[in-house]
C-alpha cells in the first residue's frame, strides 16, 4: 500500500494542545484559502462541551492562522462547503448552521428545524436552488446480536428556504444486518446522486453505496465497496474521478482516500491484510511463508467477505496451509469461530470442540462449511468435526486467516499456498467468491496497489483517528484534515487523545506499491 505516514514534508499540525481532544474536522478551498472546522472537547465518550473552531491558512495549509471560535452552544462533526454565491456554509448539529461571506473569518448562526436525524453530509444545492444533504440515527435503543446495537436509519431531507426548514424526503438505507450510517453524497458525472455509508458492525464489513436517478426521491439496495471504514467523505474532482478519504478499519489502522471511478467504487468487497513488518512474511515457490519469531510480533492477518446475515446464509473457507511453528496466536482460519493451527493439529475456539490431529511437516488441505449455525472442519478431503455456533450473531459472521488475536504470542512459521473463500446470501440474493494462489501476489494485493494511507494510526483506538473532509488545489493535488490519536505516542491516551492534522497528496501518488 502506497503510504505517506513517514512523509513529514506532507504533513502539518493544524492544531495539537495538551488536555484538549480535537476531533472531527472538515476543510474547504476558498479565495485563495484553505479553512478548517473541527471540534475541542476534554474526551470522545460524553464529553461536558464540543466548541466549534475554525482556522484558516493562505498558504495552503502550510501554516494556519488565528483560531475563530463560532458562538454555538454545542457542536458536533461540522461540515463545511462552499455555496454558488461564493459564501461559505456550516452545520455543526442538526439544530445550528452557520454562514460566512468573508472565507470563515465571522460566521452569521441561525437556527434550523425539522430533524430527528443527526451527523449531517455537506448539503448539496439542486438545480432548482433547494438543498439537499442527509443524516442519521439509531431506531430504538435495544441492540439485537448480529450487530451488538440498536439498528440505524439513513434519511434524505430537503429544504427549499436555504436550510431554515427541513423535510424529510427518503430513507437511502434501514438494513436489519448492516449498521449504516454517516453517509457522504455525491452527484455523478452522470447526473445520478451517489450516498456512501459507514458499515458499524465491527466485522470487516466494508462501506456501503446507493444510488438514486431522481434527486433523492428513491435509492438502490445498498451495494457493497472495495474500502472498509468509517465516516466517508466522497466527492468529484476536476478530473471526473471520485476521490473518498477516511477513517480505515481494515486490520491496518489509519487515515486513508481512495481515488476512482463509480464502477470502480462499486465494484464490491476485496480482501484487506495487516502486516506491518516487512520482513515476516515473503511469496516463497511453496507459497506465502509468514515467519515472526517473537512472541509480540506484529500479526498477519486477512480479512475476508464476511457473511452478513447467518441466519439463511451458507460459506465455505478452504485453505492449503503448513504450519512448522505457532505460538497461541499465530496461526488460524476463521468461520464461525477461530480454528487455530499449530503443526499437529487444529483446534477450534469452542469449550467442547475438541483437537483434531495433523500430520506435522506437511501440506494440508483445511476446508470448513457453513450453515444453519453449524461449521463442519474436513481435513484433507475427509470430514474430522462439526461444532454449533450462534446463528444470529455477529460473532458468527467474520471471515479471516492469519493471526487470530493482534496483540502478543504471534509467533509463526506457516506457508499459505492457497485459501478460497464462497458463501451465498439467499434474503440479499447476493453471492461471492473469492480465490487465492501465492503466484498472483499477496492476497491483498488489489489493496496494496489502490489505497493510499495518508497517516497510519494502528495502535490508536478507532475513535481516535480518522475523520476527515478533503479540498482540491488550484495544482490538482489535494488537501485532507483528520484527527489522528498518534497511538505511538508515550502520552496518548485511548479516548482522551486527539489533535488535527493535514496531509497534502497528489493523483500520482495512488501509484501501485511493491506489495508492502
């Protein structure tokens, strides 16, 4: 993965103050200026105060200048964009929005009303003037097990007075088994809209798209994404592509954009790995060989397309494995539940299931199905054991191979020659497949060649990281301000750590890495 984490001449502190958690901001390009909005609280969870500051740079993000302080009660994750008139607009809640005509220097507040939903888009203006943006919120407050919360709603509104009143116009997305939400709009080259939503499940399922062909009327069932993570900001840039950054939650943490096209974005799920150290794993003529010697070594790790709804759906992982060495943690296949290997046997996560032996220095062929709550280990060609699993669950539904746990004890010495991944999904008459040998390239190879990692985060907590909004520059390059925990750091602090930064990138910098 092409990655400027290291890249400090990329890179600026917008602002970073001890005992102040800065969070969630967003960035326009106007008259010559880059300005930011983002949030000051004293912690993530529940804080006491969010303040609403903005900051300006005329020297495109090098430096910023005086902090403006907007007079608001309470704020929460601002959006910000430029209007046709030349004037800038803000929401900061679904109860304030805030007008500048001097590029974020004085802002006008003024009430608006008519939302139940909350974490509002950048509103988008319509050819016939009226306003368009969408939010959401959690119906009801009773979680259900396939995704340990209450499930959400994705709602259009429209306003035809310039966002004082507000009316709802369609749900884009309510799915019983996807947590989506925080939705980003966008309108295609094509004139149709685009919402790109966060999937909150926790489980490696990737963000969501919908379309609609009249103007928010009416949406698409939600259509699975290469890009797995958290609060999107999508848009057009001048060259007709789309550009999204966001908060990464595939097994390698950070801030990340992606740059393509519609299709491309649509194209649905990819696989997405972890393995921060180079030199633990290399594609040998018998296959991948991940080899980390000591008991707290980075883990590798790779999640697959996990199974959205249990209940009816049906799965078969397969693997080619040797496992010369593992510690604890080092070396498992995951359906159901985890299945560690070690080089005499496989022993699945469960209190009555039992080790089934293996031949030690030798290829097997591992394959486990899936269905009606029940996972069924073959080895070989030769059915060995079938264990229970909670059909309606979210444990249930990830999908992986590698390092079961990503914490310690990932000592491995293991050569993946292939693995194979099919599952069925009858309620979303979806079906997948997937298929890997080490002589096409790592498994997450189509990651490594078309995500960008602006700023890797991997040791801070989610919430710590990740928020984003992006500007183009007059050069075609672009601007990203984010809020990164910079979990290295002796004094961070989970949940209480946070400032803003900046990352400037260019289109040429989505160029294919080497496979690391």
């Amino acid at each position: 993965m092409p990655t400027l984490t290291d890249r400090a001449d990329r890179h600026v502190v917008i602002d970073r103050r001890e005992g102040e958690y800065l969070c969630f901001p967003d960035v326009v390009f106007s008259d010559e200026r880059l300005i930011v909005a983002y949030n000051a609280a004293e912690q993530h969870v529940t804080p006491s105060r969010r303040d609403l500051l903005v900051r300006a740079s005329r020297d495109l993000g090098q430096t910023w200048g005086d902090i403006v302080r907007v007079d608001v009660r309470r704020s929460h994750c601002p959006r910000l964009n430029k209007l046709p008139d030349g004037s800038l607009h803000m929401t900061s809640s679904n109860v304030f929005q805030h007008f500048s005509k001097d590029n974020g220097q004085t802002w006008d507040t003024r009430k608006m009303t008519g939302f139940a939903h909350d974490m509002l888009d950048r509103v988008i203006v319509l050819d016939d003037g009226s306003w368009l943006t969408t939010g959401h919120l959690h119906r009801g407050t009773e979680p259900h097990p396939a995704i340990r919360q209450a499930p959400t709603e994705q709602m259009v509104y429209r306003s035809d007075d310039q966002g004082e009143h507000w009316l709802t116009v369609s749900v884009i997305a309510r799915e019983r088994n996807l947590v989506l939400c925080e939705a980003s709009l966008v309108r295609l080259p094509d004139g149709r809209l685009l919402a790109l939503l966060r999937e909150n499940s926790f489980i490696y399922e990737p963000m969501y798209a919908c379309l609609s062909e009249d103007e928010g009327a009416t949406w698409s069932d939600p259509i699975p994404t290469p890009l797995i993570g958290h609060r999107p900001t999508v848009g057009l840039t001048s060259q007709g592509l789309l550009l999204v950054t966001y908060r990464n939650v595939a097994p390698d943490m950070g801030t990340c954009a992606w740059l393509g096209t519609p299709e491309e974005l649509l194209g649905g799920f990819r696989v997405q790995g972890r393995h921060e150290a180079p030199a633990d794993l290399a594609l040998t003529d018998e296959g991948l060989r991940i080899h980390n010697k000591e008991d707290t070594a980075p883990p590798v790790r790779y999640v697959l397309r996990p199974l959205t709804d249990p209940r009816s759906a049906t799965a078969t992982l397969e693997a080619e494995v040797r496992v010369d060495m593992a510690g604890d943690n080092g070396c498992g296949l995951r359906l159901g539940t985890w299945w560690r290997i070690f080089p005499d046997r496989i022993v699945p996560d469960t209190e009555d299931g039992g080790a089934i032996p293996l031949a030690p220095g030798r290829f097997h062929t591992l394959r486990l199905d899936y269905a009606h709550g029940q996972v069924a280990l073959s080895v070989d060609g030769e059915e060995r054991l079938a264990i229970e699993v909670e059909e309606d669950c979210a444990e249930t539904r990830a999908i992986l191979f590698g390092a079961p746990y990503p914490f310690k004890d990932n000592d491995v010495d293991a050569t993946w020659r292939r693995v194979s991944l099919s599952t069925r999904e009858p309620r979303l008459q979806r079906s997948y497949a997937w298929s890997w040998h080490a002589g096409q390239g790592m498994p997450d190879q189509w990651a490594l060649d078309n995500i960008l990692e602006l700023k890797n985060d991997r040791h801070a907590a989610a919430p710590d990281f990740g928020y984003s909004g992006w500007a183009e520059l007059p050069d075609g390059s672009f601007f990203c301000a984010y809020h990164h925990g910079d979990g290295t750091d002796p004094e961070y602090s989970p949940l209480f750590t946070s400032h803003i930064m900046g990352t400037r990138f260019r289109p040429a910098d989505f160029e294919p890495s080497l496979g690391s």
